[in-house]
C-alpha cells in the first residue's frame, strides 16, 4: 500500500498474474456483498469482485513496481510460491479486515503511532507531491477522477527545517540577479 497507494480492498485482490513490463495492473477489489432475501439485505461477506470503485471511468489501471515493491512482491512469492493472490498466509487470502489488524498490532508492537491503511494512501501521495511528482500522475496512481479529491489527500510531510532548506534553495542569492 505505501508503494503502490492502492485502496486497502484493492491491494488485498492483487495477484501474481496482473504484474507484466515492470507494473502491475489495479482491476479488482474486495467487497462487502449485501443479498436480499426476499425480505431483507444480508451480508454475504467478503468477496473479490472484478471491477474498481464504482465513480472511477476506467476498469482499471496500470501502476509502475518501485524497487521496493519489486522486492515486497519477490518475498511473497518466495513465502508462497504457488499462491495466487500475493498477500495470502496459509494459502488463504489476507483479507481487508486481516491486513488491518496486522497493521495495527506491528505498529503497537513497534511502539508507533497506527494509521489506517486509508492514511497510507495520503502519505503515499503527499511523498509523490513533495518530491516533484505531477498532480494527475498522483490521481491516475490513487485511482480518483477528481483531481480535488487528490489535493485533499496531500499534506505537507516535511519538517519546518526540511521547509527552510527548501525555501534556501528556491530562493538563494546566486537566483537574485533575474529579480533585478
């Protein structure tokens, strides 16, 4: 999720199978399946589904692997060398939910404060702003279709003196003479 900037659901659904060339391609989900009975909605519980979120205009997308991405994605297989999906334990799929408490429980182990895999995608994107990447490179990434949607994702990560090196940097002397 920290390399990709996926939607939890969406990154529980990956498989081995979508990555060619060097990405890998977004074009499944997990979801919560409601049936009515007649009477009533029920859940069904969790099932992978073959499309995205219902408000975005594609049925998928195509995410360049990182280094760090490639080298996560080595490891899985390694660990299951014939599992389908690539975040799977025992053979079974994680799930959502699963993902989530392992999150939690590494990040308390780890003494850190746990954020939600939802906040992983603003850090996620606010890197990507922070280090010069375009805004709808960001969107098209995050899987959004409104690029305001995309700037509510971005804070600034850096720290006060982080903001001054680049403030000394943008704005040094030898850059005065096109002021004058």
């Amino acid at each position: 999720m920290f390399q990709l900037g996926v939607r939890i659901g969406e990154g529980v659904a990956l498989k081995f199978s979508d990555i060619e060339y060097g990405e890998i391609a977004i074009q499944r989900m997990e979801e919560k399946v409601l049936v009515f009975d007649g009477e009533n909605f029920k859940s069904d519980g969790v099932h992978i589904v073959e499309h995205l979120k219902k408000e975005n205009d594609s049925e998928y997308r195509y995410i360049s692997l990182t280094d760090v991405a490639n080298e996560v994605i080595r490891k899985a297989k390694e660990l299951n060398p014939n599992g389908e999906f690539i975040f799977e334990r025992n053979g079974e799929r994680l799930t959502a939910r699963a993902v989530t408490y392992w999150l939690s429980k590494y990040c308390r182990d780890a003494g850190i404060t746990y954020k939600s895999p939802h906040c992983t995608r603003r850090t996620t994107a606010s890197r990507l702003s922070t280090k010069g990447m375009p805004l709808d490179k960001i969107r098209d990434m995050l899987g959004q279709v409104d690029e305001k949607t995309t700037l509510g994702y971005i804070y600034n990560p850096n720290t006060e003196q982080e903001n001054l090196n680049i403030m000394n940097e943008a704005l040094k002397k030898s850059d005065r003479k096109n002021i004058k």
